[in-house]
C-alpha cells in the first residue's frame, strides 16, 4: 500500500467562537519537505499540533502513514517527532547530557543510544560547547540542539513549527541545510511551518499558502509564483489574498 505520510481532510477547529481551522485539506508524500506557510495567526500551529495528535478536531480527519490521529494516536506518536515554536531544552544541563536524557526519554538501549547521541552532536554542529550548559546557548546554539534532538530517531515525519524563527542568518542558514540533508540522506519526511516565506521557498519540495485557517493555494514554489505571475512566495501570497 502506498499511502501518503500525511493525509489531512477537511479540518475545522474552533476554540469558542474562534475558528483557527476552516476545512483544511492537504497531502504530503514520504520523504519531502512540506511546508505550511501564511502569517502568525493563520492556523499553521493548530494544524501542526493536530496531526502531532496534541489536539483533536472539531470536525474532519488526519492520518499519519495509514493511522488516524485520533483513534490511533498511540501509534502515530511512535513514529513522528514534533518540535514547537517556543521549545526549550533543560539549561542546568550540557548539551551531551540534554541529547542522553532525551535518548534515554525515547527508551532507546544504551548501546544504541550511544549511537544516536553522537549523531545527533555531529547534527547539532555545536562540538565542543556541547560540554557547557545549555543556559549558556545564544538561541540560535539552541535551536540547533533542538533540532538535533527532533530528528536524532530518524522519525518517519519530523514535524517544525517555525524551525528557523528568530534565527539570525548564519543558524538559519545551518538548520535549513540540516534538513535539508536529513531529508535527503534517511528518507525522513519533513512537515514544517513558517511566516518566512522566502526561506521557505529554497527549503520545500511543495508548500501551501495558508491564511485565516484556510489553503489559499498549494504547490511546488515555482507553480505557485507561476499561477500568481510572482517573483517569489511573498507576492503570490498577496495576490492570493488581493491584497497586492
């Protein structure tokens, strides 16, 4: 069977009177770097921490590789990693020790915990300051160690909520290449989101404009500048929303 790593139909989630999602559909094929991209607000994170099962829907469906996310939440979280906007690792400790206690955390066997922790130091790029604390990290060090932990597994979907936000050019530039690698290299099919709609451009394979909790259109980067008549993601997006 050949299904898709992700296969969201029409999701709608409100909270109260506040519609974050309104019927949103999309599908993301094993191993390529999908992107949700629209401004803060648009319904990126929501649709994130669905199908990270954090959340349930008001109404519609996900299935992560053949599971549904609400009756198979179990299974799904067995084979994806998320990794939040706003994550932060434990600062008392140094770099090595975070990635060995998060080994540790996924009950991963010491022998092959090993394994996966110098992997992820060489991911991280951080090499000797993986000795000092994390309270000491800029927050693009951080970021990165995150980023290590998040796809140290090898997870069948690694799921970045704003993976490069805040960053200055040089993180930024390092965590994309991460990715981009990772993807490439074991297979592994990325799911992220972003308002840096250049950045994204360069990164995924297809992307979805997303506004108000709605697809306003989906697409490699080049069909989608081509369909608006753009220059990049930017100005597609506000001609998308007429707002160019």
């Amino acid at each position: 069977m050949n299904e898709d790593a992700i296969e969201a139909r029409n999701l709608v989630k409100t909270f109260g009177e506040i519609r974050a999602l309104g019927g949103l559909s999309f599908a993301v094929k094993k191993g390529e770097i999908y992107g949700l991209i629209g401004p803060n607000g648009a319904g990126k994170t929501t649709a994130l921490r669905i199908i990270a099962t954090l959340i349930t829907p008001t109404s519609g469906s996900v299935k992560v590789f053949g599971f549904d996310v609400e009756k198979k939440a179990s299974e799904v979280r067995d084979i994806i990693s998320y990794l939040p906007e706003e994550a932060g690792a434990y600062k008392n400790l140094s770099g090595w020790e975070y990635l060995e206690f998060m080994a540790n955390f996924y009950s991963i066997s010491e022998k092959t915990g090993q394994t996966v922790v110098k992997e992820a130091a060489e991911i991280s790029g951080l090499g000797e300051r993986l000795k000092d604390k994390v309270k000491t990290y800029s927050k693009g060090m951080g970021r990165r160690l995150l980023i290590a932990r998040a796809l140290m597994t090898k997870p069948k979907l690694a799921i970045l909520d704003e993976p490069t936000s805040g960053l200055d050019v040089v993180h930024a530039f390092y965590v994309r290449r991460i990715i981009q690698d990772y993807a490439k290299e074991y297979g592994v099919t990325i799911l992220l989101s972003s308002h840096n709609m250049l950045e994204v451009e360069f990164l995924c394979n297809r992307v979805a404009l997303i506004n108000e909790g709605e697809i306003l259109a989906e697409g490699t980067p080049e069909e989608i500048k081509s369909r608006y008549n753009a220059g990049n993601l930017e100005e597609a997006f506000m001609e998308a929303t007429s707002l160019g």
